[in-house]
C-alpha cells in the first residue's frame, strides 16, 4: 500500500514527499587533484553497445568496478585511486543504458550485461583474469560475471544486494524494505511518474536509503540527476527491475555449481549488511563477511575508508 500512496503523492506533484533527510555526518572529502589525474575516461563498443568506462593503471591485478541504480561509474571516485595507488589497474564502466554507456532497448539480463563486461574486460585486454566488485544491480551482474566465467574470476565481492531468487530472495520482496522493486518494474507507469521529478525524487531515494546521508552533497545529487535525466536513462535503469523474473531463473542455474573462488559479502549496517553473508553461503563456498558501521545501501559512498580497508584486505596482492 505505501508505495501506492508514494506514487500517487509523485504524480499529483507532492515535491514535499521528498523532503532531504537531515544528517549530521559528512561526505568524505573529496578526491584530490593527484588522485583525480589517475583516472581517465574511455569509450569501447562490445555486443553492439557503446560502453562509456574510467580506467585508472596501478598494476597487473585488474579490479573491475560495477555501479547500480540509482549510480554511475562516479561512485567509484573513491575506491578507484585508493586501490590505483595501492598498485591495481581499476576498471569502473557504465553499466548497459547508464550514465554515458548506449542505451538499447534489450538486453538488461545481469547474465547478459556480465557478457557486455567480460568483452569489455577482453576488448581493452585486461584480462583474462580479474576480480570483480558489485554493488546493487552491479551486484547482480557481478554474480554473473563470477558464475558463467569461473575460471577468469580472481575474487567476487558483493555489495548490499541480494540475488534475484536466491533464499531468502521470496521473503525480502514481499516487504517494504525493497518497495521500489515493485514499483520499478511496472513498465511505463514508473516512467511518467518520475521522468518530471528526478531532481526531487533521486536525491530523496538517496538519502532515504543512506544512514550517512551526508555523503549525497548537492553537487553528488546534481551529477547523478544531470545522468538519469538524459533521455532514455530511466527507462533503461528501471529495465534492471523488469528483468528480475528471467535474473531468478538463470540463477537458480548458476547457484547449482557454487562459486569457489575467494568472495566478499559487503553490507551496510543500516540495510541488507546482515542479511549478504549468509545469502551468500547458499552460492558460494569460500566467503567472508563484513558490515560497514554507520552506513545504508551507498556503502562506498557513505563509508568509503571502510570499504577501501574492506577491499584491500582481501583483493589478490597487487604486485602478483
């Protein structure tokens, strides 16, 4: 019932539903001008999408970084000179329809899109092996990625999302923790209730789903709507949603052979951090977990030190 009321409250135009929600923690400062000129942007098309990426060249260990909804590749601007300086090769793309990345109309399968990744990975000859790191919807396609490519797969790190389909997958949908699931996946509708108010309604999903709600400054917020009001952007990153029902059946796939290379399960404390570990032991038999304190869903944005300290303690040494 909620998420009706919410969407009716949007479409009449309610802006003060999307009221900021205070906070007083800080954003982390941001990257340097040092740190900012280890990064460099591309423009690579594989499987007939143009992918937009940044790539930062530490070293021979490849680290792939995966966003979500609701994200670019700039929620990385954290991690990825930490780990370039720690001597990895970073490799953070827009996902299929995101950010800078071609936004076709199919094609939003997270085993589809692990595909797009691996020819990406391939075409910009990083690999064949990496490590990939997730978090959201980058999440699910960093399951893929690890389950259709094991053997080119160093380490697997999740991050604050669970998978479509996997216990306890049925239960979670069914609260109000994941709403906008539902919301999300209704074709068209979400679209026109949205495509008018992205600059009030992403900030108040932001912070809505932040514990530091600090770290979603207005020049992170005025990024991220300047992205997803591009014409096409929402409605590629509500596909994500839509296709969560083809996501649970190539799943129950994957799950059937368990992951055995190295996984880290991340979560926040304030979101699914207590749930991640343990959806994990169900598809993977070597995994270690840790929850990030003071932090939602937006866990290398609102608590980046930690997730650095998190990925670098357990992430191949950088020189091998």
């Amino acid at each position: 019932m909620k998420r009706f009321v919410y969407a009716a409250a949007l479409f009449l135009g309610a802006s003060a539903l999307f009221s900021p929600v205070s906070s007083h923690a800080q954003a982390a400062p941001l990257p340097s001008a040092e740190d900012q000129a280890l990064v460099h942007e591309g423009k690579q098309e594989v499987n007939g999408v143009r992918y937009h990426y940044l790539i930062a060249r530490g070293g021979p260990q490849v680290i792939v970084l995966l966003h979500g909804w609701g994200s670019t590749s700039y929620m990385w601007r954290y991690v990825m000179p930490a780990l370039a300086h720690r001597g990895y090769t970073v490799l953070a793309p827009d996902l299929r329809g995101l950010g800078d990345t071609s936004r076709p109309a199919t094609g939003y399968e997270k085993a589809t899109i692990a595909q797009d990744i691996h020819a990406l990975v391939a075409a910009l000859k990083l690999g064949p092996e990496v490590s990939v790191v997730g978090h959201d919807m980058g999440g699910m396609v960093a399951y893929a990625y690890a389950s259709q490519y094991p053997s080119e797969t160093r380490t697997f790190t999740i991050m604050d999302v669970p998978l479509p389909g996997i216990d306890p997958w049925d239960k979670l949908v069914g609260t109000d923790r994941v709403w906008h699931f539902h919301f999300f996946g209704q074709r068209d509708v979400a679209e026109l209730l949205v495509q008018d108010h992205v600059a009030e309604f992403l900030p108040w999903f932001h912070n809505n789903e932040a514990v530091n709600a600090g770290a979603f400054t207005k020049e992170v917020d005025d990024y991220y709507v300047r992205k997803y009001s591009m014409p096409g952007a929402l409605r590629a990153g509500f596909e994500y949603y839509r296709a969560f029902g083809q996501d649970a059946k190539d799943n129950a796939v994957f799950s059937r052979t368990p992951l055995t290379m190295p996984v880290l399960a991340l979560g926040g404390t304030g979101s699914f951090g207590p749930l991640i570990g343990d959806q994990m032991s169900h598809v993977a038999t070597n995994v270690r977990t840790v929850q990030i304190e003071n932090a939602g869903h937006w866990i290398a944005e609102e608590q980046p030190d930690q997730v650095i300290a998190a990925l670098v303690s357990f992430l191949p040494s950088a020189r091998k």
